[in-house]
C-alpha cells in the first residue's frame, strides 16, 4: 500500500484526489475502484495496488506543493516498467528499502524488522525503484536468500562511495549518510559493511533512528543517553512531516541483528 488518499465524502472539492486522478490518467493509468475506507484500487498488470492518499495530502497541506502528487504518481508508474527478464541483468541493481509494517505488502518478498517496519527488495531501474515479487524471483531461478545477498552486496558497493557526515555536539558525535539515492539513506544503515565504515567514529554496537527514508542520525553506544534525550524533538518533526515516514524507534545494531529499544510518542 502507498502513500495516498482520504477520499472522505463527499461534496466538498478534493484537489489532491482530483490531482492525482488527472496525473495518473494521463499517464495511461486509471482509478478502479475507491473503498468506503477511501482506499484506492489499481490494477498494473498482474498486481492490484491498494493506494492511501493520506500522507500526500499531510504534505500538500503543510506547503502547497505539487510534486508530493507527482512523486506518488512517478512511484505508482515504475510498476509499468518491465522488470530485467534474466538474472544476470537484474542482480547489480537489486537493493532494499524500509516501509512501515502497516503497507499491504501482498506478495511483495519483505521481513519485519521491528514491530514497526519491515526492508522490502527494490530493482533501480530509470531512475525509480520497482518491488520485488516472489513469482518475479520464481522466473529468474533465484531463492530469497539469493536476492538477500545480491542487495547485501549492492548496499555494499554502494557504501563503498557514500560519506558518513559527522556533527559534533559538546565533543560527541552525531553520524549522517550523504548517499547519492537518497531514498536509500535509511537502507544503508543494514549493509554488512556499515559495522567496518563507522566503527573508528562510533565504535560497535551502535544506535540509530530513522524516522524517515531518507534521513537517519548515527550515535555511539557510549553517548546513548546524551543523544536519546536531545533528539527526540527532531526525530518526531521529520516523522509527521514526512510522507514516507518509518518509526520513531531508537534502533540498536548488533552482531545478532537490530533491536528497537525505545520509542518516541508521536503525540
């Protein structure tokens, strides 16, 4: 499920359902049915994506601005564009993203990391990422377990040539990822290699948050309570501002996985 609509009654005009009727339409695509819920039903080829505008419309209403629409729209299409056939031409560009446990993920392959979200795995492809089926790896001849360590070795790759940006507060340090796909910030916090990439500056284990997809704050174990007590403000801002938004939980990564240790009330 995305990030849509509120189709909520009714006489009074809806200008980001009636935008993204117009932007979809366009584009070749149409609206099939619409729920009493207000969910948005879409059929792309053997899918039926379950659509929410509630996010974007948060967004539109906090500054006016087209492109949440459009951006839904640009993510709804990558579904149109036909995944590699082969393998071999699909594997370099498999990673994973993070998305919120209350998504339709339908046959969609994830695993939950937390209570509150789980990674998926995405081709690159045009610019935009497509989710990944189990029948889609069905016809390419690979497990799960194959496709896991593809995007492992991909994220990888890529940490290989991302910055960890480092703000000091009264001689602490507080990590940010500068990735060029900046969808994959959050993303990148699961490659294996990230352990070896910030244990001088953060030593291991270390915390994390990732309230949104696209920003993250790193933190060491031994500055724990230092940065739990002044970023919380932050952390809740970017979450309810965000029309991607993830979990308000403090993570902690170790040898045997990601823990949430805490949480930070929206309201």
């Amino acid at each position: 499920m995305f990030g849509l609509f509120g189709c909520k009654d009714n006489k009074k005009k809806d200008f980001v359902f009636d935008e993204f009727k117009s932007q979809i339409e366009s584009n070749g695509m149409k609206i099939d049915s619409v729920d009493e819920t207000g969910l948005i039903y879409i059929s792309q080829g053997e899918l039926t994506l379950k659509i929410s505008l509630d996010n974007v419309r948060r967004n539109y209403e906090r500054d006016k601005d087209k492109t949440h629409i459009s951006d839904l729209v640009q993510t709804l299409l990558s579904y149109s564009i036909e995944l590699p056939k082969n393998w071999a031409d699909a594997k370099d560009d498999i990673y994973i993203s993070l998305f919120p446990n209350d998504f339709d993920f339908q046959d969609f392959i994830h695993r939950q990391i937390t209570d509150e979200f789980s990674k998926v795995y995405v081709h690159s492809g045009q610019d935009k990422f497509s989710w990944i089926t189990k029948k889609k790896i069905e016809q390419w001849g690979v497990t799960e377990t194959d496709l896991d360590n593809q995007a492992n070795n991909n994220a990888d790759k890529l940490l290989k040539h991302t910055t960890i940006s480092l703000d000091t507060i009264e001689n602490r340090k507080l990590g940010l990822i500068e990735a060029e796909h900046t969808t994959l910030k959050g993303a990148l916090l699961f490659a294996p290699t990230m352990k070896e990439k910030i244990k001088t500056d953060f030593g291991f284990p270390f915390y994390a948050v990732i309230p949104v997809r696209d920003f993250c704050y790193i933190f060491s174990e031994k500055d724990f309570d230092f940065f739990a007590e002044r970023i919380g403000k932050v952390v809740v801002n970017e979450y309810k501002q965000s029309g991607y938004p993830i979990t308000t939980e403090i993570l902690k990564f170790t040898d045997n996985g990601v823990q949430a240790v805490g949480k930070y009330p929206v309201e």
